[in-house]
C-alpha cells in the first residue's frame, strides 16, 4: 500500500468525522450533532463534569487540524464543506461550558455553538484567514467558546 494513501485515507476519515462530513444537507449540523450524540453517550456512562469535554478536544485538536489541512488541499478548497472535525471540537468546546447537564444544556450548547459557528461574530471570521487546517479549525474552536461563555452564564443563572 502507498503510505501517501494510507495517510490521506486517514485524514479524510478524521476530518469528515467518521463520514458525517458527506452528509448532502448541513454537514456541519451533522458533525455537531454527531459530537453532541457521542458526549452525550460518553457522559451517560461516566458521568463526568462538562469540563472533562476539554481532554478529548485537546486530544484531537493537532490531528484535527492535520486531517483537515489535508482534506482541503486534497480538494483544492480553502475550507470544503465535507470536512466538520472542525465543528466537532468547537461543539466540545461550547459543551464544556455547561454547569451542569440535563436535555436542556444538551440542546442549548447545540444551538449556540450552532449559532456562533454560522453567525461568526468578531473576530471569529478572521481566524480563518489563519494557514492550512488551522485557519479551518481555529475559528470553530473560538464559535465554541463564545459558546460556551453564555452556556455558562445561562447555567450560573438557573437558566437550564
């Protein structure tokens, strides 16, 4: 087998999150929803604190940002719209944010990080002028915080 394959069969497969990037309609909706599912079904067996979603972020950021650097090269695109690793880590990071979890918290990060990632307030958009997958992942990763900062203040008010 050629490694060059190998290597770019891999980032495809990082960087569309295990194939939702190739959903036809709102791929990243399907990458955030696909991460929400999987922290959600991480948390009903742990039972860990919102913040513990930062470790898997962490974990994944630099082959996120290398799978998603390769898939748009490999395409010609600056940012395709197949690759939602990107969206994965910025819902973790919105999710983090949580003070604690119930359906509401799920839901609420869901539609903030939506909203931010899509909306794209100052300075998000300028983050994507940043190289390669950095500027692909980096302005998902600060969506997620914005994100996050409301959840939070949403939860410290008994909002959810």
């Amino acid at each position: 087998m050629n490694p060059k394959m190998n290597r770019a069969g891999l980032a495809d497969v990082i960087a569309t999150w295990f194939g939702c990037g190739f959903c036809p309609v709102g791929p990243g909706t399907a990458g955030s929803a696909a991460a929400v599912a999987l922290a959600l079904a991480a948390e009903s067996f742990w039972h860990f604190h919102p913040v513990w979603l930062l470790l898997p972020t962490a974990l994944l950021l630099f082959p996120g940002i290398w799978a998603a650097g390769v898939a748009a090269t490999s395409r010609g695109r600056k940012d395709p719209g197949l690759v939602v690793v990107d969206e994965v880590l910025g819902q973790w990071v919105t999710l983090a944010g949580a003070t604690r979890f119930n359906w509401k918290s799920w839901l609420l990060g869901f539609l903030l990080f939506r909203a931010f990632d899509i909306w794209k307030p100052f300075p998000i958009r300028r983050l994507e002028a940043l190289p390669g997958g950095t500027g692909i992942v980096a302005d998902d990763l600060l969506a997620g915080a914005y994100g996050a900062l409301v959840l939070f203040m949403a939860g410290c008010f008994n909002l959810y």
